[in-house]
C-alpha cells in the first residue's frame, strides 16, 4: 500500500497567545502539505496543542477554572487561529483528548514492562516555570539561575527515569548514517556536536501527582503522572495509531484498524520544529521510537525565529506582530506571501512593517496583481473576454519556471520557488510592456499579433494560479474565477502550457490586491 505524506507542525501551548512565530511554522506546514497533494501525493497534515503541565494547571487555578474547562476555551481559539491562516490540516490533536491519552498510557506500558524505566530518588534544584531539574552546571557564575526558570526549588522526590543513555551510540550513528535526518545540515552539526561532547542524562518521565496533577497518570504507577514533553511528543505517533495506521506498531495502534484505513502515514514524513526544541525532537524522540520498536520520521525539518524590527518578539514590551491583525487589514494572503518569501526555512528572520508594505505594494499589487488584471481586462476589452487561439510565445519560459517550482517544492525550497514564480510575473509584465498591447489595438492590421500577446497573458495567469495556489490559496482560486474557470487550480499538472482553450469564456477581472496609498 502507498504511505501517505505525513507532516507534522509543533504543538503549540494552549496558554500561550497566537503569534506570528506560531503561524509562520503552521503555515510553512500548510505549504508543503498543498504542494504535495497538488502533486498527487495523499498526505497527512498535523498541527494541535500541548495542553498539560504546571503552567496549564496554574493558569487555570488563577482564573478560577478547571484545568479542562480553561483548556477547552483556548482550544476553541487556536482553532479559529488555524482557520484564519487558511491550513489544510488533516486532524487536530489535543493532548487532553482521550484518544491521545490511551496510546500514551500503551506506550507508556510497553516501555515499562521492557525495562526502559527504572525509578530512583532526585534530590537537587527543580524550576517550577520550565519544569526541568536544574544541577549546579545550570548556575551562572554568580551562583544564582537564569530568572527565566522562575522559582528554583530544592528537591527529594522519586521520580521513573527513562535509559536515554543506553541509546546514545546508536544515535550518534543513525544520525551519520541517515544525512537528512535533520535539516538543515548545520542544525544535524548542532546535535551531533552535541552527542559527542556529551553523556546523556537519563530522562525524568514522570511528576509526582501530589505535586502536579495536570497530565497522563502513569499506566503503572498511579502516584505519577507523565512528564509533559514525553506526552506532547507522542502526539506525532498517537493520532496515526488512534486511526489504526498500519504504520504503527501493532500494539500501540488500534485495533482492528478501520475498515476503509487510508494508506499508513506512520512514519511521519517531516517533523517541522522550531529551533529552540530541537534537541526534543532530534534527541529524545527518536530515541523513545527505538525504544517503542516504531519506525523513524523520515526529517526533523527546523526553522529559525522571527524577531520583530531586530528585537526579540515579547508580549511585555509590547514588541510583537499579530497575526490576526495583519490578516484583517491585508488579507491572510498577503501575510502568507510575506512570511514565505521573506524567510527561508532555516535563518531567522526579521519583521518590519515596511517591509511588509513594500512587498505587499511591489510584488502583490503591482507584480502579480497588475499583470492579472490588466491582462484579463484588456481580453475583455479587446476580444470581449473570449480567449483566441492557442500561442506558445511564453511557453518556453513558463515551462521552465514550472519545472523549477516543482523541484524546488519536491525540497520544500519554498522560498526559492516563490522567487522562480516571481520571475514569471515580472517576464510577463515586461512582455505587456514590450508587446504593447493597447498600442496593437488602435490597429485592426495587428489583429493577429494582439490575439497571441492576449493569449500568452491569459495562459501565464492561468499558469501562475496552479503554482500559486499551495501558497496563495485564496488568491490563486480568485484569478482561476476571473478566468472563467470551474473548480480550484490546486493540481500541479495543470501548469502545462495550453490549457486555456480557444473560444473560452473569462469571467469578470477584479483587483487582487487593492492599492493602500497612505
Ligand atoms: N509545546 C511545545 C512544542 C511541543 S512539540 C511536541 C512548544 N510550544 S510553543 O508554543 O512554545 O512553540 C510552538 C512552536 O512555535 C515551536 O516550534 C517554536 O519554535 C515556534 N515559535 C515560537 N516562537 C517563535 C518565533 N518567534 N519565531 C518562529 N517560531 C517560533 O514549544
């Protein structure tokens, strides 16, 4: 059976407030799970929320709710989120959801009864913000810790301790072995880097419950709940083996898988993270896979951070962009498009609001916008919105910006397909400018000649709405309308030069970006 492509985002914390971080990762996501499908691939795209833990369970309490009745009114707004940024995504995973808790527990249990876990008294420092156990290497010079763990506390508590150790050497070596395992190459540097220069301490999987009672009882031991990160990254296996993907070890999936099962998605195909979790997802989750007996995702792929105006993005200092925001005043396009062709996967990046004025007005409005519709409006004006006969005068170069796109979307090189599509936009604006089209006009003599130019315009538009459309979703299917045409451009095989037919009806051209002059 056919797997199906499977990406992953990070869950977001359901106490924390949608930010432009948060949707830059979730829409990159959305990208590539478009560009796959409009290639043919049946995919699998998953994005949701991390929802237990100390800081869920403290917020709640603060606002005089129930850890569960807090959760259930933030998720409802990080689903409204999700919407807003138009993303495809397939399911929606909530930690606190019981399909995700069973296969935890099974896991959990598993693990247990192969001699993963042993249990030993912690005695030392624990920051309740970043529920993590800190040792004297974790103290600045000063003797004191970074203010950003909060409240540091001493300790004397039995925990279970998962044998990440005993996993190290193979690490090292699936990671040599296996290039792409992690993306960029200079992010596998890092964890490499990391693995070598250093013994890794056995991982803390459980919290006491009289301490914290916000998470996943222990299968096994009921006095425990499951450490938070443990939980959240088994979300990437749970959802797939709710669904009884074939993918997934047969005791952890479940059974009898669902009579009509999709082709298995397990293993993921990419995991897309954010840099600062990227030792999770490098480190300790392939390692709990191994130990599980499931397969390996195929990539960690991880990005860089947005700052804002060259700063830190930081609700207190009120230095931060709103997604939600920017997609009211400008549209969720635009704000896709800013996003994706500003930052390539990987660096950090940087907002400024000119910035995002200045590609809104030169790439959108008077790029792709401009030539959309001043070709469709002079087809209208001049041949009354009917497409004359095929001419292949931009063909050469459209098929090549259409082979560049799909190769660069086969790598997930988004930014540098944007370019290769840009490149189009800008040799068709200069193709109205050369060819003069309202000049040919006043001449009946060069009706022939005004025929081709008009059909080469109206083909690159058509064309330009197919590779568009992963990213621009909203805007590719208006210029597909404008066009006349039924349905949505979202296959990739529809960028072939000659689809407008001669004698085709357009529809009514209308600007996609409206000029906002100040
Ligand atoms: N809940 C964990 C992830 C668990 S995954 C099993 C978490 N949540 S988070 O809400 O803090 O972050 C979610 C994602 O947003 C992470 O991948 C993180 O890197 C990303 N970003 C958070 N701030 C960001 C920027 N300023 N810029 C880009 N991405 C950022 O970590």
């Amino acid at each position: 059976m056919s797997k199906r492509f499977y990406i992953s985002t990070a869950i977001d914390y359901v106490n924390g407030h949608p930010h432009l971080g948060h949707a830059y990762e979730k829409v990159v996501a959305d990208v590539i799970a478009r560009s796959r499908r409009s290639m043919g691939r049946e995919t699998f795209f998953l994005t949701g929320l991390d929802e237990h833990g100390q800081k869920v369970q403290q917020a709640a309490l603060a606002e005089g709710k129930t850890p569960q009745a807090y959760c259930d009114e933030l998720a409802a707004v990080w689903k409204g989120f999700a919407a807003k940024l138009e993303l495809t995504n397939d399911d929606f995973v909530r930690t606190t959801e019981p399909r995700h808790k069973q296969v935890v527990q099974a896991i959990l249990s598993k693990l247990y009864a192969e001699g993963q876990f042993y249990k030993e008294v912690y005695r030392g420092f624990y920051s309740t913000r970043e529920e993590t156990f800190l040792t004297d290497k974790d103290r600045r010079p000063d003797g004191t810790f970074d203010p950003a763990y909060g409240e540091v506390v001493e300790l004397d508590e039995q925990n279970y301790y998962f044998r990440l150790k005993d996993h190290q050497q193979w690490l090292i070596d699936y990671i040599t072995q296996n290039p792409d395992f992690v993306a960029p190459a200079y992010r596998r540097n890092e964890v490499l880097g990391f693995l070598k220069n250093n013994v890794l301490e056995d991982l803390c999987i459980s919290r006491p419950a009289a301490r914290l009672n916000w998470g996943i009882p222990l299968p096994f031991d009921p006095g425990f709940v499951t450490y938070v990160w443990f939980d959240a990254l088994s979300n990437y296996i749970t959802i797939p083996a709710s669904l009884g993907d074939p993918g997934v070890p047969a005791d952890l999936a479940n059974q009898p898988p669902p009579l009509a099962a999709p082709p298995s998605a397990w293993p993921a195909d990419i995991h897309l993270v954010g840099k600062d979790i990227l030792k999770f997802h490098a480190v300790y989750w392939p390692i709990m896979l191994k130990a599980m007996g499931a397969p390996l995702p195929k990539q960690v792929l991880v990005h860089g951070w947005w700052q804002k105006d060259g700063h830190r993005m930081s609700k207190s200092t009120g230095n931060v962009v709103d997604p939600v925001a920017v997609i009211d005043e400008w549209g969720v396009d635009a704000f896709r498009f800013y996003v994706l062709r500003e930052l390539d996967i990987g660096p950090d990046g940087n907002w400024t609001e000119a910035g995002f004025k200045s590609r809104y007005s030169a790439e959108l409005a008077n790029g792709l916008g401009n030539l959309v519709n001043r070709s469709l409006s002079m087809l209208k004006r001049y041949r009354n919105g009917v497409v004359p006969g095929v001419s292949g005068e931009l063909a050469p170069e459209a098929e090549k910006v259409i082979a560049e796109t799909r190769g660069l979307l086969e790598q997930n090189h988004l930014q540098g397909a944007l370019q290769s599509i840009w490149s189009l936009v800008a040799r068709a604006n200069q193709y109205v400018d050369q060819t003069a089209p309202f000049k040919l006009a006043k001449d009946p003599a060069n009706a022939g000649r005004l025929d081709e130019v008009l059909y080469n315009l109206a083909e690159v538009c058509r064309i330009l709405a197919v590779l568009l459309c992963p990213f621009l979703p909203g805007t590719a299917g208006r210029i597909y309308a404008q066009l006349g045409l039924a349905g949505a451009p979202d296959k990739f095989e529809g960028a072939r030069w000659g689809g407008l037919a001669a004698g085709h009806a357009i529809g009514t051209p209308a600007p996609l970006f409206p000029r906002k002059d100040p």
